[in-house]
C-alpha cells in the first residue's frame, strides 16, 4: 500500500483526510468516534466567545431525488465553553495522539484577545491553528469572519499578531466572498501563516416555500443569509484552491476544502495543490464511516498508478492551469457518436440544435434502414454539450482533429492580425 502520510505546513497526519470545523466537530464525544473510524485530523469547531444559535439552522438544496446536493446553513460558532471544549481536546489527543487535532478560532479583532486565546488553547496540546476568516453570517456585524477575509490588510495584521505568540503552525481560512481570492491568501502568507485552507462557505439563500413564501431555513418567519457548501460548490472550491496554487506570490501549502465528497475529489484537489483536504457536508450527510472508503480507494488509485507515497501527486496538475488567453486557438476536437451504444433518446439532438452549433443530423442507416444520429464534424465546434447530456457513458466522443495549422494563442492572433493590417 501507498504511504498516506502528510505534512500540512509542519501538522503531520497519519493519511490526508480530516474533518472540517463544523458540526460534526463540534464535541469530544464526535471527534473520538471520527478518529475510531479512521479520520487522519479534525478541526474543532469554532472556538471564541460562547453564543446562543438559532432553530432553525440548515437549509438543503435537492436536484431532483439527489438531496443535499447544496447545504446552506446560518449556525454560528461553539456554544459551549472555551473550559468544555478544551477539557476535551486535551482529553481526544491523549487518545489519539498520532492524529492531527487543529483549533478552529474566531474572536473580537483585538491583539491582546488573540494572544490570550491562541495561549490557552495552545496548552491542551493542539498540533496547529486554524484562523476563521470566513464565516460569511452572524459573526461579520462584531468585525469577525468573513468582516476580516475581505480585506487583504486586515488578514495581514490580524495573522501576525497571531504569530506574534503561536508556538504551533497557523493555517489562515479564507473566505470566497471576495472578488480574488489569490490577495488574501498572499495577505495571509505576508503576515507569517504558515498555510492556508480554502474555502469557507458562500453567501447564499437556499430557497423559498412556495405556500408560506418564508426563506429557508427560516427563524420565527425570518431568513438570513448563510453559508453554502456541500457536493454543488465542489467546482468553485477546486477553481479557487488551483489560483492560489498557481500563484508565486502565495507559495503556501494548503488545505482543501468545498464539496469534497469521495477519495476521487480529495484526489483532483491534492492534483490541484492541496496538501490534504477537509470534509463536512458529506459526513453529515453518511457519517463517519465513508473515510473508509475514501481511504481504500485512494489506497488503490496510488497502487494501480505506482504511487508510492500520497505526496507525489500534490500539486501534479497546477501547471495545466493557465488563463484564457494563452489557450491554443488551434486545437480542434469534434464530437463522435458511437451508433452501437447510443440508445436514440436525442437529447444530444435537442442539446445540439436548440442550444449550441445544430450540426447533429438524424439520418437514415443505409444497412439497418433505421434513424440514427450523426455529427457533421466540419461543423461541430468541440463544445462537449452533446457528451455531457448523453445519459450513456461512452456513447459520444470527443475526437482531437489535426487541423493542420500551428499553436496561436489570442494575443499571437491580435499580433498576427495588427501585422497584416
């Protein structure tokens, strides 16, 4: 078997899987059956001043019998005592001390409160610090959260009084409601932090009941916004851990977080520059027990690859993400039919010819006499819309061309363009 084995910024954990801070965090009692059932590391859930949450607190988004495709929830920190929580965090590493167990922290933006606190849950022997800047609800009206992760220079000064006492390593959570996303992470590595985990939840509204006309989930017959997460905030998730990846200037490990529901997505983030990744959604969804499966699969991946060691694919992708402009003009693929597997339900036809190039024909086959489809390749642009409403897997290709003609990016075609006028 590979060596699951991490590194997060100076955290070690015995394979990448950890639990995001959430409820499922959220007492001792949760993260001992977690680390039973084989969970690498855990974030608490946010530590600060207790507060009283409301009822009700989630929302849930369904897209036809898939339920819980999205989760929207407007729950705020622990509302149990920073005594209780760290009684019992001492009393969980003492069990388990080979897992990585990381404090969730979020309080009033006042030195003297962070070092205060950052030392006394220091000394129940926590293995790291993760920084809440991204609660996006609840906390942003006290200049917490998200109020702090949307301002490069707020996270800066913020993390290094933070750094000014930590004597264990300080992972910056950064929050998605900011336009990009790279400037708070490069705040973060500026202030001293010594990773970064990304993303919190997004700004959202779940949903209206069409007979009470009340927002879901609602308090009393009133909504707020909350926090969205779960499988559907995956693609978001993954774009934004790639950017920071990708950039120089932030050049930290970082922890991956957003959707992340099977040993397949932990796998495109670690490609993607994630050191190791957090789960919530999908634990409150199935529990504990699917990180035995996440961690089989991953298992298996790296052995059929001849992987030796869950490092080597950190980061193994980063390269292939560029900006538009520096795409290929040139590259050509065009859609196939595969007539043996195609089961003529059209909806490639009806795709094709209301919502993208009409270059699907229903024709007649010459041997059989019946209709089938076909492409008309000089036509088919490679837009993939046909493959990706197919409900048959491997009923349409996408086939690369040889067009003939020479790599040209948009900026060699404007130059190319300028030079002939």
């Amino acid at each position: 078997m590979a060596d699951l084995r991490i590194e997060l910024g100076g955290i070690k954990s015995p394979n990448p899987f950890w639990l995001a801070s959430a409820p499922p965090t959220n007492t001792g009692y949760q993260v001992l059956r977690a680390f039973e059932a084989g969970w690498g590391g855990a974030v608490w859930k946010t530590l600060g001043d207790p507060i009283v949450n409301v009822s009700s607190r989630f929302g849930g988004y369904r897209v036809g019998t898939q339920r819980l495709m999205g989760l929207n929830n407007i729950e705020l920190i622990t509302d149990r005592s920073l005594e209780v929580n760290l009684k019992e965090m001492a009393e969980v590493k003492k069990r388990f001390p080979d897992r990585a167990l990381v404090a969730s922290l979020m309080v009033d933006p006042v030195r003297e409160v962070w070092h205060e606190i950052v030392k006394r849950v220091e000394a129940v022997g926590v293995d790291g610090l993760e920084i809440n800047f991204g609660c996006p609800h609840g906390m942003a009206e006290r200049g917490m959260g998200a109020a702090v992760g949307q301002h490069p220079e707020l996270v800066r000064q913020q993390t290094e009084w933070i750094k000014e006492v930590a004597t264990t390593p300080v992972i910056v959570k950064l929050t998605p409601n900011i336009t990009d996303i790279r400037y708070t992470a490069r705040a973060a590595r500026e202030g001293g932090a010594d990773a970064i985990s990304l993303i919190n939840t997004i700004n959202s509204l779940i949903g209206v009941d069409l007979d009470s006309w009340l927002p879901q989930p609602n308090v009393d017959g009133k909504g707020a916004h909350g926090g969205y997460c779960g499988p559907a905030v995956k693609p978001i998730a993954l774009n934004m851990v790639a950017e920071c990846a990708h950039d120089s200037q932030v050049a930290l490990p970082i922890s991956g977080i957003g959707g992340i529901s099977s040993w397949r997505d932990a796998v495109e983030f670690m490609l993607m520059g994630s050191t190791n990744v957090q789960v919530c959604t999908a634990v409150m969804h199935h529990g504990f027990r699917i990180v035995e499966d996440m961690i089989d699969g991953l298992n298996n991946y790296l052995d059929e690859k001849g992987i030796d060691s869950v490092s080597e694919i950190v980061g193994k992708s980063v390269h292939t993400m560029s900006d538009w402009g520096s795409l290929n003009l040139n590259y050509k693929v065009t859609a196939r039919i595969n007539t043996e597997t195609c089961i003529n339900c059209n909806k490639c036809y009806i795709s094709c010819e209301d919502a993208s190039h009409q270059c699907i024909d229903r024709v007649e086959d010459k041997a059989t006499g019946k209709q089938i489809l076909q492409v008309r390749e000089d036509d088919c642009v490679g837009c993939n819309l046909c493959s990706l409403v197919c409900p048959v897997d491997g009923a349409i290709d996408m086939i690369p061309v040889d067009t003939g003609k020479p790599h040209m990016t948009w900026g060699e075609l404007v130059q190319e363009r300028g030079t002939a006028r």
